[in-house]
C-alpha cells in the first residue's frame, strides 16, 4: 500500500499521550510533572526522567520560554515538508524547565536567548502542533 507523500506524517497517540495532544487541540500546552521532585518534564512519559518516580500529573504550562538552540533547514525532512522548506527548528527552554523540540514559522529576531510564547497550528482536521513565535519588544 502506497501512501500519498505529500501527506505529514501524524504522531502516534496512546493512552499516555492523548490529554497532551486533546489540550493541543483546546489550545493548551500540558506538561507532566512529577508529584514528588516538583520537576515538569517534556516529552510525556510514564515516569519522571529526574527520579523516576510515576507519581506524575499534568500541568498547565505558560507557553513562553527562549530559544535554546535553532537550525534552518533548507533541504526538507522528505517530500511532505518540501512547501514547507526553508524552515526554522528550534529547541525552546520552556518556562517551566524542560526543552522541547519546535517550529519557529516567522524567524525575524531569530537568535539564541530570543523570548518566544506558544502558538498552536492546525495542521489537518484532526491535528494541532505547538509552534514557537519570537516575542517583539513593542516599538516605542
């Protein structure tokens, strides 16, 4: 069976992961955080990567952070990105302590440390990504 290669590829949902991508969807960022060192974490997992502990829960995270690290990707991850290129993926130091991989779509005042909040992008019907904004001082 062929797949069409124009279509992006979806992530895979289970049962530890579908509140993080319902927020998404309600245009919320969530984040695991663990009942006992405090620690949030990202990706969402069935255990704190800090102790170890699966006494973990969901919170509401601020969808601000700073860019910890960025690449411009001229040559896109295969043909389903291939409108997309040039684009800009960013590890972004949440506010909350853990880094997360992203997209930053208007890359203006792209730079290490740059402030930027959460914006949520529908990508089909059934899906919403948290891409990245760079956050502009407002101009006097």
């Amino acid at each position: 069976m062929m797949t069409d290669p124009a279509l992006k590829p979806h992530p895979v949902i289970d049962p530890g992961t579908a509140p993080y991508w319902a927020a998404l969807g309600e245009g919320r960022l969530i984040l695991k955080s663990c009942k006992d060192c405090g620690r949030a974490h990202f990706y969402p997992r069935e255990t704190c990567p800090h102790c170890h502990s699966d006494h973990l829960g969901w919170i509401d995270a601020s969808g601000q952070g700073e860019i910890y690290s960025f690449t411009t990707c001229h040559r896109p991850a295969g043909p389903a990105f291939k409108a997309d290129a040039p684009y800009v993926v960013a590890i972004v130091s949440l506010a909350e302590g853990p880094r997360m991989m992203t997209r930053i779509d208007d890359p203006e005042g792209l730079k290490i440390g740059a402030p930027v909040r959460v914006v949520f992008k529908q990508q089909d019907p059934d899906l919403v990504l948290p891409f990245f904004e760079i956050v502009r001082e407002p101009k006097p």
